[in-house]
C-alpha cells in the first residue's frame, strides 16, 4: 500500500482516500507519486552516476560503496512505512565538500518538500509533533548542521528519536490534559555535519557513517536540475515497487552474507536494508549468494567507518578508570590507575609494590595477589571511586550503588567477593577479576585496547 496523500496504490489499483475494507485512508499533502510507466533500473543507474560525482572516502578504489549505500537509503527512505527496519545515515565532510549540493539532489530525488522533512535546526519535540500530526507519518527526515556543541543534548535527543524509529518503537508522550498520546516513529532519518557529536553505542550501532572528502580541483557535482531528478525520482518507486515481492529473500541473501564477514546482528540489520533496497532498484533479478558475498566483503565489520571506536561497554569502562590519574604521587610525579595498579600487582620494576598495594584501596580499588593470577577488586560503593567516573554514564552520587558495577560484572570471569572488604576504611562488597582478563595487561604504559573479535554464523543465529 502506498499512500500519496490525493490517493493510494493498493493492489496496482490507485484508490481515492476515504474507508476501503475496514480501514481509512485520510487525504492529506500530495506527494509525488510513481511514474506508472514500465518499471526498469535505469533509473537508479542514472541516480547512482550521478551520486559518484562525489568524492567519497570509499570511492572509486572501494566499488563506490558510500555512494550505492547512499542510494539504498534513498530508496528505504520512501518505503520505509513498510520496511521492519530503516537504516540511519550520516553524511559528514568539511566544508566545500559538496553537502548541501548533495542534500539539494537527494530532496529532489526523494519528491521535495512535501515528501520529506528537511531542517538544519530542529528540536527532538518539533521533528516528532511533526510526524505525529501529519497523515503521512513515515516521510524521511533531513537533518543538516547537526553539529556538536558545547552542551550535546539537543542533538542527542533527536539522534535518540532516530534509534527508535529504526525499528518503529512506540514514542509515548504526556499532555496537558494529563492524557498520554503515542504513536510509532517510522521514518528515515539522514544527518549531515562537519563533524559527528559523541554518540552511544546503541546510537552508533544504527548509523551509516558516509564520509565526504574535498571535490578534486575541476570536478563538480551534477546541477540538481529539479524536474530530471524529481522524475528520476518517480521512475526507481515504479522499479521498487514492481521488485517489492522479493525484498524478503533479497534482504536475507544479504543478512547471510554479512553475518558470514563478521557482523552482529544489528549491522545484518543495518546494512543489508541499505544494500537490499539498492538491489531492488538497480536489477530485475534476486541476487546470488556471490553477488551478496562481493558487498559484504567490501563491508567487513572491523573495517566500517561507525564500528572503528565501538567495544564492549566493559572495555570502555576499563579504558577510562584505568587512564584517570590520582592524585598520589611516586617520584615526584602523577601515575595513572593503570600503573598503580599494575605496580601494585609486581609487573613492574617498581621497587616497592607494597606502596601502591596501600594506595588504591583509598580510591575503592584493591590488587590481591601478583603477576599473571593477580585479581583487582573493585568496590561497589566508594566516594573516591564515584569521582573517577563522575560526568560519564558510569558515575553514581555518594550512597549509591555505583553503575559502574553493572559494567565491571561483565568483565569475563568477575566475580562478586564473598564477604565485604576494606578499602582504606570503608566496607564495600566488590566485584573481582583476574587482570589477566584485560587486553594488554602485562605491557608497561599501554592502556587497554578493545578487544574485536569476529561473529560467527552460530553467534549471528
């Protein structure tokens, strides 16, 4: 079913809005809709040509892949009502890189204004009262100059509504009439900036991240000529829309192929929407496996720009407990917990261990044992331990259970202490783990790095 506002395809026949088998269909702003001429991928060839004008960063030399992705979105994002999953892009590159030249052709391509939602400063609350209240509730959503800024909420919050309607959530909101009003977020969203703001990695995990680089002297970007690419635009729906009875088996033909270069669950998600949309548009047939095996290889999980920073939020943890310095001094200088804790445990030429041993229980930490069986303890109330993670997601107020411990519980092999010690005073219960468990434990100065591992095919299962 494809709704355009005058009217709506259902079953090939176009229908006026009003009540059809027990559901109604309201009028709302006319949308451009299909061609309604003979469905064929030259289209999207046309498209996707004029997409590479772009200097991407997997160009050329990498298949054009930022550029098929970009077409796949476009593609999800006029279908994405109908879609379980709509991918999230955003497009980054500095200045005089060709983004609002780009931004100019994909509103164009995709019907202009009335099909789609485009702003460059748009609140969480005014992105969301907008597709609530207008009929055609699934339009994409073009968020430019989503840059960083000193205080990242706003932004964040709109990257939040985005994480919902990758997998149409339910957003439920109360009014001031004490009556709750909801309804399902299932648009696609596009962010362009400069720079990306700090994202979580729930957040990062439903991103594309399309990188652009500064146009080589003498090449330009195709004039977005409004009435060839709206009708460009209108001939790839006629294409989708005629492939439509496949999408399943094609999506799944990717899925496999993805799980199978080592991406989790979410990225077969992510991924093989964008590369099966793109499939539907660019070919009259389903895919072979070695077709869906050729992309994926280009889409390695460890070599894909938005999965570069991403560990396990245990790993993360670590990272930033272990790089924050104490004040303690030992000759004359600051170390950090990574090489009190380490000295502490006798992996260092540290004359005196017993030193550190007696020092980082005052910061609700403790090393019992030395070398490779060595175990640091990590309480799960302290005050000095609360000002280590304090302005991260771990940190918790004085008096609590720090949220740090639901992170340090996953640390393979911790364990929680069987009776509560002391640290410098204070009686804690602790969770415990051998530092063996941590990457790069035993080298001198080097915090620890996440560890990647590939998913396999009965992880993905």
């Amino acid at each position: 079913i494809l709704h355009c506002g005058d009217g709506f395809l259902y079953q090939g026949e176009w229908r006026a809005p009003g009540y059809h088998e027990d559901r109604v269909y309201p009028a709302s702003d006319k949308i451009p809709r299909p061609l309604g001429e003979t469905p064929s991928p030259a289209a999207a060839s046309e498209a996707l040509e004029a997409l590479k004008s772009w200097n991407w960063d997997r160009g050329r030399e990498a298949a054009d892949l930022d550029a098929y992705l970009l077409l796949g979105w476009t593609v999800t994002a006029k279908f994405g009502g109908a879609l379980d999953w709509r991918s999230t892009v955003w497009i980054t590159g500095d200045a005089g890189s060709g983004k609002s030249t780009l931004q100019k052709l994909l509103t164009t391509l995709m019907g202009g204004d009335k099909a789609l939602l485009y702003s460059t400063d748009a609140t969480e609350a005014a992105v969301r009262q907008f597709l609530a209240q207008h009929v055609q509730s699934t339009v994409p959503v073009l968020l430019d100059e989503a840059e960083p800024d000193l205080d990242n909420r706003r932004i964040l919050a709109v990257v939040k509504l985005a994480r919902q309607a990758s997998s149409g959530a339910m957003v439920l909101r109360g009014g001031s009439d004490h009556q709750a009003a909801g309804f399902v977020v299932r648009s696609a969203f596009m962010f362009s900036s400069i720079l990306i703001p700090p994202l979580l990695d729930q957040d990062l995990s439903r991103i594309a991240v399309l990188t652009l680089k500064d146009l080589p002297k003498g090449r330009t970007p195709p004039d977005p000529e409004h009435r060839k690419w709206a009708r460009c635009g209108r001939a790839i729906m006629d294409q989708v829309i005629a492939q439509w009875p496949r999408l399943h088996r094609t999506l799944e033909l990717y899925r496999q192929a993805l799980a199978a270069a080592g991406h989790s669950a979410r990225g077969c998600d992510q991924y093989g929407t964008l590369l099966a949309m793109a499939d539907l548009a660019m070919s009259d047939v389903e895919p072979t496996p070695e077709a869906c095996a050729a992309w994926a290889a280009r889409l390695k999980a460890e070599s894909v720009t938005d999965r570069n920073d991403q560990s396990a939020d245990w790993q993360r943890c670590l990272n930033h407990l272990f790089g924050q310095h104490l004040d303690i001094f030992r000759s004359g200088e600051r170390h950090s917990v990574w090489q009190w804790v380490r000295a502490a445990a006798g992996l260092t030429d540290d004359p005196d261990p017993l030193k550190a041993a007696r020092a980082l229980p005052g910061w609700g930490l403790r090393v019992v044992g030395r070398g490779a069986t060595a175990v640091l303890m990590v309480a799960n109330n302290h005050p000095m331990l609360g000002k280590l993670f304090e302005g991260t997601h771990w940190y918790s107020p004085a008096g609590q259970t720090g949220v740090w411990v639901q992170a340090i519980k996953r640390v393979p092999g911790a364990e929680s202490s069987p009776t509560a010690a002391n640290f410098s005073g204070v009686k804690a219960r602790a969770w415990q783990f051998r530092l063996s468990a941590v990457p790069n434990f035993g080298h001198e100065d080097a915090p620890p790095e996440p560890e990647r591992q590939a998913v396999t095919g009965e992880d993905f299962a």
